[in-house]
C-alpha cells in the first residue's frame, strides 16, 4: 500500500509528488504526459529566466525520481474509488491502495466527480486553500482546480500546498518543508 497517488504529472501533480517523496510517504505518480506544459515556454517563472516547457518537465521529473517517487510513466488510472483505508486506484495494469490521491488531471475532472468530489458552477473541483476536496484524503490541484488564471507557478503551489496539507496530517501538526543551505552540502 502507497501512501500517496498522483494522477497527473504536470507542475501540480510532480510538485505534490516532490513534497511528499521528499518527506518520507510513499508515492506513486500516474502520468499519461498529456500536460500542456509540452506547449509552454517559462518566461515568468519566479527565479528562471527562460526554460522550455519540455525541459521544465524534465528537471521536474527528476527532481521527484531522486526523491524516491515511483513515477507510473505512461500508466493510465481508469478508476479511484473509496475504500476501508483511503482509496483504490484502478489503471490497466493493476489495482493500487493509497492513503491519499490527489487529483491534477488537468481539465479532465470526471475522476474526481464520481469520487464524490464536489464541483463549482464552471466545472473545477471544489477545493480549499490546503487544496483539499470535499472528499476526506482527496485533493485537486492545478488545471483540476482552476478554470482560469493558471500557470506553472499557480499549479506547483497547489501541488505544495497539497503535499503539506498530507504531511500535516501525517505528521500530527503543521508541517512546513524547509531547507536551507546546511542541506544542500
């Protein structure tokens, strides 16, 4: 059993899968690679001056593999649903139990709909400011979330703020993934 499943691997979903992998929980990242960061070129982005969509991506993944999570590269989930100790998530290959799921599946949000997550009037997941649903352990960020005003940065905010809500509970207090430059050495 994985503590954490990622639907989706664009800014939301690898930044949610950084935090949490990086923190100790299991994850999983399931990711079809349909984000339109493919079409994106980052030219304000906090503290990168230039980078490509296609690269972003790269470093992203990267990031998230050195942290420890399994990334399901290609793996599409077809089904979660609720289950005695959080929820199942269903893809062609197999069946995986998770604690928590969160839900950056761009502006496909059906998934999260027959989970029970309720929507707003345009359609997005209902969420509040930790990116937390209506749904106990399911969360939704990045296009999932938002109708408009999304951008890379939006997103991977609302992956973080996801990933340390979890960690939050996971942890019995508020958790905040600080470092500094001792850790870097």
């Amino acid at each position: 059993m994985s503590d954490v499943a990622v639907i989706g691997g664009g800014p939301a979903g690898l930044s949610a899968a950084l935090f949490t992998a990086k923190n100790g929980l299991d994850t999983v990242v399931f990711d079809t690679d349909g984000t339109a960061m493919h079409a994106a070129h980052l030219f304000n982005y906090l503290g990168i001056k230039s980078i490509d969509g296609d690269e972003f991506l790269e470093v992203a993944r990267e990031q998230v593999d050195e942290q420890g999570a399994e990334r399901k590269q290609g793996e599409e989930v077809t089904n979660v649903e609720e289950s005695d100790d959080g929820f199942t998530v269903t893809t062609e290959n197999g069946e995986y139990d998770v604690t928590y799921v969160v839900f950056t599946t761009g502006q496909s949000r059906d998934m999260a709909e027959a989970l029970g997550c309720e929507l707003n009037d345009n359609g997005t997941v209902k969420t509040d400011s930790d990116s937390a649903t209506t749904v106990e352990n399911a969360y939704a960020a990045g296009w999932t979330a938002r109708s408009d005003k999304i951008q890379a940065a939006i997103s991977v905010g609302g992956g973080a703020a996801a990933g340390l809500d979890i960690l939050s509970i996971e942890k019995g207090r508020a958790f905040h993934d600080f470092d500094t430059p001792d850790d870097a050495e």
